[in-house]
C-alpha cells in the first residue's frame, strides 16, 4: 500500500473539519457538500473488502427518497447484500478520520480485517440522477484507483441494478448476465412467460400508471418497456423532466402523506404506482368512485404475493416452508390476516432492510416487505433447484404449469435486493393471473387508521429500544406511558424508535376506528409524546402525559 500516493490523492478529498458522519441503514446520507471526502474514502475502503472477500464489491452513489440536495453512498456485499456490520464501522471510523490520521485508519482495518494486499480488487459503480452524483462518483473512483483497484463505472443505475450486477459477477454468470441488457432480459423474459396463459384481456388491466420521482427510475423503465410492452403497458409520470427529485411525488412522499403524488393524473379505479428516487421502493394506490385516495403499502404487496406463492405450492403439493417476515411499521390487520387468514408465519424484525433480508434467509422461501415498500422474495438454493427439478419431473399437467409459474416467479424477484421494476412485475402478473383488479387487491383487509410522525432531536441516541423497536427500555418511564395510552383504544398500538440514518424519532400509531385513532394519534403525538420526547432529549424536566 503506497501511504505516500494515498496521502496525496486524500489532500484532493480533504476532509471538513468536525464534520462527524455514521454508516447507518442506508450508508452514508447527507447534504452532498459533505461527501466528497466520504466518497474517496469509501473508494479506498470498497478495495480493501474487495480484497478481503476475493470478489467484486459494489459501490452506489444515492440518497434514496432523500430531498435532491442530499447525497449518500453505500457499499454492496459479494452477493448483492447490504455491507456486513463490521465493516460498517470499518466506514464509520475512516470517513471520520482526521486528515493526518487516514493512512494509519486504513492500515489498522488491513491488519484488523486480515486483508491480504497483494490480492486484486475490482470494483462496480453506480449512480442516481442527482445532479451531484456524477462528480461524488468520480470521488469513488479516484479512491480506487488510489489503492489501484479496477473498476467498471456502470454510470446512471438503480440502486437495485447495481446489487444485481453485483450477484451476477460474483456467481460467474449463474444469477444473471451483469448488463443492463442482461437484466432486462432477464426479468422480461421471466414475465411474458409467466403472463402468456393469461385469461384477463381488458386493456386497462394490462396498463398501470407509474409515479417515478423524477428519478432514475424514468429513465430504467423508459429502457425497459419495449421488451414487456406486449404484456404490459406503462405510463410515466414525474419521469425528470420538469419536477425535482422526490419533490412531493415518490413512494416516500404518498405513503408518509397518504395522499396522491402530484404530477400524475388518475382517474377512479386506475392502477398506479409510486417508485422511490432510486428505485428499490414501490406502492400502489388508486382514487375510488368517489375520488377517496387508496394506498396499497408493502404490507399488502406482502400479502399478495405470499398468498399467491402457497397456492402456487399447495397446487404443486410440496411442503416448501414460507415465512413472511415484517417491521414494527407492519399495519396490525396484515398481521392478522396473513396469520389467522393464510395461515403463513410472520416474523418481526428490527426496521432496516438489512435485518428483515437475513432473517427471510432462513426459510425455503422468505417474503419480506417493510410497509415502506421495500421488500422481494428470497429463495433458498435447495427450494430453486427442487422447484426447477419439478418442471421437468412432473407429469401431471396442473402441477406442472404451476411449478414453471414459480421457476418463472424466481427469475423475476431481484433477490439481491427489494427492486421496484421487479416487484412492479411481478404484482402486475399476480393480478392478471388471479383476474383480480386493483381494488379486490385492497379488499383483502381493511387497514387500522394509522399515522407515522417524526421528531428533529439533538440527538436521538437518548431512546433505546428491544423487541424489535417495539418496546422502550431508555428513558425511563416512557413505555410506561405509551402503555398507559394505547390501553384505553381498541386494537391500539403504538411505538417510538430513533431513526437509523438521522437525528430524529420516529412515532407510529394504530387504532382500531376513525374515533379511537383521532383520540389516540392527538393524545400519543401532539399533546403528550412529541413534546415529551423532545424534553427528554434536550434535557428538560419531563413533561407528563396529558
């Protein structure tokens, strides 16, 4: 390692001074002035665990659902998967190094992490639309050919398309071809194959509307649409070319605010979507007869699709176990409904794609989903290969076509990661094939009333939490009083957890009527939580529930 050149290349990304930054959930998130020193060095660091793993690491340039002005960047595991925890605070204590300390932090990670030198290093880039990104991008770069790692720049991608890219590398080829083209084919070939059979034939079944954010998202869909056009016709709304980046549009922005993006017309019972702003996050909602907005959020996509895969195995006749794993954020009647109505476990997970992605790991077949919209389908080696060994064993022909509808439903799910393209098509082909529309989709089950709120603290490690996220150990007399309130509601449930990526706390809760959940949102949030949080954290004497 050449600490000279190192040093040299740094003193081009220097540092700012104080400036502190943590690898949360989602990488690293903040104003874009900031990162240019964080990219460098994660150029460098994505190197060193390039190294140490002997496989191609990814590196993506985004800020996800975050305002344009941000930026981020988070590193890609050899198969797709987010960056293991050690290294996250491998990342963590080199963006934070002192200029005249990086050398020695990136030396000490060496020795720590046993990171053989003389190993290659190769490197895949990606970026989103931000008109920031290019030249954070360039940042990246420079740190890796700092530490003379190779590199292929794939440029405008999502963030999906890059873990893709990612898997496919590090399985030679077995997952997936790593080019965009690959990808496309890919997925398409899946979905016209799973479509063909097809009864459903009215147009505006085969046409959904599309929120893209004015993202990257525009411009993938844009690429892919003519390989599915036959099976499926997509309309583009907030595609970039007027509208700012997740400026009240995007899956975030209509599920936070319950309410239609703007930029995009609808009419009653039209079937739209909304993307994020770089694409791994999708939720449907549709305006009824009488104008009212439906949201159709990632518990119910989870619904869908898990319900449709265990008729898909009940009517194969294996014994494949699924499991469907959630977040606190979970709506309670999905819970319910997958569970006393499917009869399909569901497990819970602390928030963070991370978490809910490792425990889906452990069945034959894991279905995971935050309510954020962010989510897919892993499937277990041994499940893929039975599940493929089937199409061509099985002589009985409603079995059989039903073990290619799963080979299919495998090669189009992103297993890499929750990927809105992939998703898209998917819960396209589910309706076409079950002849339902969108809004027998949203009749499975009536969600609880529910209202998610944040707080802006000093700092949010004031609140510690177990269970995953759904109980307060710290501070003190806190759980105690959500318990207190959620007693006097129906079906009332409610939580308080710090953020992963900022310095706010989030508050979530659910009731069982509009009555109770007007009483109890106003009680949890305005009067008594909010302003007993903050206390907390700024110090103040505690406030008491009202």
């Amino acid at each position: 390692m050449d600490l000279d050149a190192i040093t040299e290349y740094s003193a081009l990304h220097p540092k700012p001074s104080g400036l502190i930054l943590q690898y949360g959930t989602a990488g690293f998130r903040t104003k874009a002035e900031h990162l240019d020193h964080v990219m460098f060095r994660m150029g460098l660091l994505a190197v060193l665990r390039s190294k140490q793993t002997k496989s191609t690491i990814g590196v993506m340039v985004t800020a996800s659902h975050n305002p344009e002005e941000d930026n981020g960047v988070k590193l890609v595991d050899p198969l797709g998967e987010m960056l293991a925890p050690s290294w996250e605070e491998h990342a963590t204590c080199l963006a934070n190094a002192e200029e005249q300390d990086m050398p020695r932090v990136l030396m000490d990670i060496s020795v720590k992490a046993a990171v053989n030198l003389q190993q290659d290093a190769f490197i895949v880039i990606g970026r989103d639309t931000r008109p920031t990104s290019e030249k954070l991008s360039q940042s990246v770069i420079d740190g890796v050919t700092a530490l003379e790692g190779q590199f292929h720049d794939y440029g405008l991608v999502t963030t999906p398309q890059l873990h893709y890219m990612v898997y496919c590398r590090n399985t030679s080829g077995q997952y997936g071809e790593a080019t965009l083209e690959g990808y496309y084919q890919k997925l398409s070939k899946a979905f016209m194959e799973l479509t063909k059979q097809t009864l459903c034939s009215e147009d505006e079944y085969r046409s959904v509307k599309v929120d893209c954010a004015n993202g990257i998202g525009a411009l993938k869909l844009k690429e892919m649409e003519h390989y599915v056009s036959q099976g499926l016709s997509v309309q583009l709304f907030n595609d970039g070319t007027k509208g700012k980046l997740n400026h009240l549009c995007g899956a975030d922005f209509v599920k936070s605010h319950q309410k239609p993006p703007q930029g995009m017309e609808m009419k009653s019972n039209e079937r739209c979507c909304s993307f994020d702003g770089d694409a791994d996050r999708i939720v449907y909602h549709y305006l009824d007869v009488d104008g009212h907005f439906h949201l159709i959020d990632g518990d119910k996509i989870a619904t869908l699709i898990s319900s449709f895969l265990k008729e898909l195995l009940l009517e194969i006749g294996e014994s494949l176990n699924i499991g469907v794993v959630q977040t606190a954020y979970a709506n309670g009647s999905s819970t319910r409904y997958l569970e006393e109505v499917m009869k399909v476990p569901v497990y819970c997970t602390k928030t963070g794609v991370k978490h809910l992605h490792h425990k889906a790991q452990e069945f034959d077949i894991g279905v995971y989903f935050e309510a954020n919209g962010h989510g897919t389908v892993l499937f277990s080696k041994a499940a893929e290969t039975k599940i493929r060994q089937l199409t061509k064993e099985l002589e009985d022909e409603k079995r059989k076509a039903a073990a290619k509808m799963l080979e299919n439903v495998i090669d189009l799910f992103n297993q890499a990661a929750g990927d809105a393209i992939s998703d898209m098509l998917v819960i396209e082909a589910i309706l076409m094939l079950k002849d339902l529309t969108i809004q027998q989709w949203d009749a499975l089950y009536m969600d609880l009333p529910n209202r998610q709120l944040k707080v802006k603290v000093a700092d949010r490690q004031v609140i510690s939490t177990t269970d995953a996220e759904r109980q307060v150990v710290t501070p003190p007399g806190l759980q105690e009083a959500i318990n207190d309130l959620v007693k006097k509601y129906k079906l009332s449930r409610a939580f308080v957890r710090p953020s992963g990526t900022e310095d706010v706390v989030r508050v979530y809760a659910e009731a069982d009527s509009q009555v109770s959940w007007d009483g109890s949102i106003e009680k949890m949030c305005g009067e008594s939580l909010i302003p007993w949080v903050v206390g907390v954290v700024v110090g103040e004497k505690r406030k008491p529930f009202q």
